[in-house]
C-alpha cells in the first residue's frame, strides 16, 4: 500500500493506473477490468476511489446500441 498525502493507495489501485498508462486511450470499466485483469466490480469501485482522489477522470458516452458506459483516463 502507497500512502502521499494522506491517500492510501493499494495494488488494485496501482494496477488501474499502470492500465491506464499503457493504454493510448481511454478504457471502460470493462475494459480496464478485462486487461487488468480484475472482476468489474472492483474495477469500478477502485476508479470512484480514484476519481475521489483527483488521480482519474471520467466521462459518460452512449456505445453503439444505447448503452451508456463510462470512460477513465489518468488525470494530467
């Protein structure tokens, strides 16, 4: 477990930004979970936390047939 500034971050944390550094796009919760690789779920949970901590960022999009998903990339 990491700790700066008062944040603990742990290795599934760790995990989601090495993804999210590997990747020259920005990944779905799917996505990441899939290459992480990691159960949705706790994909999901880890980049709220994330998001919570101004590490990442995230934006709703419509996929293909109306399903709204959301995208996460590292925070500059």
């Amino acid at each position: 477990m990491i700790e700066m500034q008062g944040i603990s971050l742990d290795k599934v944390d760790e995990l989601i930004q090495a993804t999210l550094r590997e990747s020259k796009k920005p990944l779905s919760t799917y996505e990441i979970a899939k290459h992480a690789p990691l159960s949705w779920s706790t994909a999901n949970t880890h980049c709220y936390k994330l998001k919570s901590f101004g590490i990442l960022e995230g934006k709703y999009e419509e996929a293909r047939i109306g399903i709204k998903r959301i995208i996460w990339w590292l925070k500059e």
